[in-house]
C-alpha cells in the first residue's frame, strides 16, 4: 500500500507521516515547502531520508497526477490548505488552494480509477458557526454548516466536492472535522496559541493567547490515529467527521499549564473574546465507524507536550521563532 500525503510538512501531516513509518510504509509525500522540519521533530531526524518527497503545488493537478502515476499511489492523505488567517487575507488565492486543491485531489484520484482507492482529507469545525446558533451541548455531525470564514465556507465546498465524487465516480473519501488541535508541531494559525503557550512556558516566556472563550482541544497524535484508521478502512461512501477531544474554557487550558509548571504561574494569559465556532463538538459518527477512540485528556496531552519541549529545548532543537 502506497499512500501519497499532500501538506506533509505541516502539523498533521508530520503526525501521520510519523503513524506511516512506524507501519513500515515508506509514503511518498507532496508539499510546496522544501524543509521537513516538523517531520523531523516529530518522526525523527532521520524521517526525511525514510520518505519519497516531491516538491509541488496542490494546485497543480499535472504534477500531482504524475505523482499519482509514477509512484503508484493507493490511497491520498489530503492536508494541504491554507489557514483562516491566510484565506482572509488572501481570499481568492485561499480558495485555490483549499477548494481547487481538493478537486484536483479527487479528480486525480478518478483519472486513476482502479489504483488509488480512498481519499482521507482534513475538513474543520469551521465549517460550524458560533455555538448560539445550535441547540446547547455538543454539535452533532450532521448540524448544519453556518461558517463565519471564506476558510470554513472553502471546508463546506470540499465536504460537498467529496460526496459528489462519491455520487458520480464512487470514490470513497473521509473528511474530519479537528476544532483547536495542540501538541508539537502545532505553531501557526489562531488555534495555535495553546500550543504556542506551552512553548512559552517551557522557554520562561510570558505569552498571552489571543482570544477565550470555550474550545475543543484535541491532541496532534489523536488526529493522525484518526486520520490513519480512515486511510486503512474499507468503508465507502463520503463520509465526514466530527473529531473531539477535550472541551474546555482557555481559563482551564492556562491552570493545567500551571499545575504542570508551577513556575509559569501568571505569565500566560489571554483575552476574554471568543472564536466563532463551536465550543464542543460530537463525535458519535466517528467512534461508530472507526472507534472505539478514546481521546487524550487535556492533562496528558498538555504534559505530553510540555515533556516533548523540553526534551527538545535540552537537546537545542527547540524553534521558537513564532513567539517572536
């Protein structure tokens, strides 16, 4: 089984790529960066040399269907996107490479009917709107898309893009659908910021995240089990997921951080505005499907992270140029 991941050099991407070796795949990964960084950090500094990298633009559907051929691809992880950040700032270019990106994907994936046999693809909880426009509790995978983003209404065109293509050329696909996920690895976008708090406190740096409110948190590694249980099933359809981890206000996320070192203690804060999304999600489809899926609880995940820093900080290898 040959797996192609597109954005392997982001955060999920290097978890996965990380989940592939450690299965003794050597996966052939697509990314218009050419530093594997993260994929070092996260899988090894050897990681880079145990993977087929080929340098391209998602936009590209050529190129990425010569991949496709030359590589005998079975199977597509999809996570090159941009951020909100980048779609706001850049609407019509984020669209080309959130939404004209995935279609290339899908469309490369039916040119190669019979080879490449399931499309696995990261969508958002963006494509959900503020939590006062639902019911109270968790949203339910199959609550209506309200996204208050170009970057979450790009999500929707993809969910809709992959249940087409199922439609019309049967290609099965799984989307999921992560809200704020931390860990290492995790250091650009909005949601970051918890991430990038726990950094701060291993290196002794004040840091105040942008904003408040509740979230649902979810650990790197249980994104990329996700991500990898899909890539490995037989299911069909076009199906998408809610992923959800630990819902919990900023307030809990800055106190764990605490209680895990002490020493930080009112060096992190943050301000008191919301995001627009929803502050817990459900995630009944996905443990039926592909669970049962415990998630990491908020603690073990924010001392996984902090371990992981400071290792990295002792060996001199931990990059803190987004703090800056």
């Amino acid at each position: 089984m040959t797996t192609l991941v597109t954005g392997a050099f982001g955060c999920i991407g290097a978890w996965v790529v990380r989940g592939l070796l450690a299965s003794g795949e050597r996966p052939v990964v697509f990314d218009l960066g050419d530093d594997p960084w993260r994929v070092g950090m996260i899988a090894g500094s050897d990681a880079p040399s145990r993977v087929v990298s080929v340098r391209g633009d998602i936009t590209d559907r050529e190129s990425l269907g010569r991949v496709v051929r030359d590589h005998g691809i079975r199977r597509v992880i999809h996570l090159a996107a941009w951020q909100v950040f980048l779609c706001r700032q850049d609407p019509p270019r984020g669209a080309a490479i959130n939404v004209v990106g995935t279609a290339n994907v899908f469309e490369v994936a039916r040119a190669a009917a019979g080879q490449v046999e399931r499309v696995v693809y990261a969508s958002s909880a963006a494509v959900f709107g503020a939590p006062s426009l639902y019911p109270p509790g968790p949203i339910a995978d199959d609550a209506p898309a309200r996204p208050a983003t170009h970057y979450g209404v790009y999500k929707v065109a993809n969910e809709e893009t992959a249940r087409v293509y199922w439609e019309e050329h049967r290609i099965p696909s799984s989307g999921f659908r992560p809200l704020t996920v931390y860990g290492p690895g995790r250091d650009f976008g909005l949601t970051a910021d918890p991430t990038l708090a726990m950094k701060a406190a291993v290196l002794g740096r004040p840091f105040q995240i942008r904003w408040g409110g509740s979230t649902d948190l979810i650990y790197t590694e249980d994104v990329a089990r996700a991500v990898l249980a899909a890539a490995s099933a037989r299911l069909d359809g076009a199906r998408v997921y809610n992923l959800h981890g630990a819902s919990a206000s900023v307030t809990d996320v800055v106190r764990t951080i605490e209680a895990a070192r002490p020493a930080v203690k009112g060096s992190i804060t943050h301000v008191e505005q919301a995001l627009p999304f929803p502050a817990a999600l459900g995630d009944a489809r996905y443990q039926k499907d592909l669970g049962p899926a415990p998630p990491t609880s908020l603690t073990d995940g924010v001392a996984k992270t902090l371990d992981e820093f400071e290792r990295l900080r002792k060996d001199g290898r931990l990059d803190s140029r987004e703090l800056t």
